[in-house]
C-alpha cells in the first residue's frame, strides 16, 4: 500500500514538471506564440495526460498480447511468453 502512494506522489509530481517545462518553454518564446496557440498546447498535454492515466488503469487481458513462445504446459494452464501491443 505504502509503494502504491509513493508511485502515485511520484507520478504526480512528473505531471506537474511536465506542465511546468511546457510553460517555460513557452514564456522564451513569448514573441513567436500567440495566447490561443499556448492554450491549444496546455489543451494538447491535458489530453496526453488523460489518455496516459486512462492507459496505466486499463485492465489487462490476454487479447493485448501476442504469443511468442509456449514455455511448459501443466494440468490446469499453460505458460507462455509473450509481447504486450
């Protein structure tokens, strides 16, 4: 539980960087961006964001991966390797 709060701390803390570096990297070029193309940026990261946090709680099934290689089989399963999309 307790790994479980310090990766979402740490995640949080990447996201806020991440906004943070965007502004930075829009206030030097102040002259060349328009207010309307910096909210069409903040708009931009707000969705990678969304769709990122969407990805890591997405549950996963077998239908993701491609089997590579069967590597034993027992009574009741069978172990394979495989890739994940």
């Amino acid at each position: 539980m307790e790994q479980r709060i310090d990766n979402l701390m740490k995640a949080a803390t990447e996201r806020i960087e991440r906004k943070r570096s965007l502004e930075n990297e829009m206030c030097g070029q102040i002259n060349s961006m328009t207010e309307r193309d910096r909210d069409v940026m903040r708009q931009m990261l707000r969705k990678k964001e969304t769709h990122h946090l969407r990805l890591t709680r997405r549950k996963m099934n077998i239908d993701q991966f491609t089997t590579v290689k069967q590597l034993g089989k027992v009574l009741y399963s069978t172990r394979l390797a495989g890739l994940l999309f």
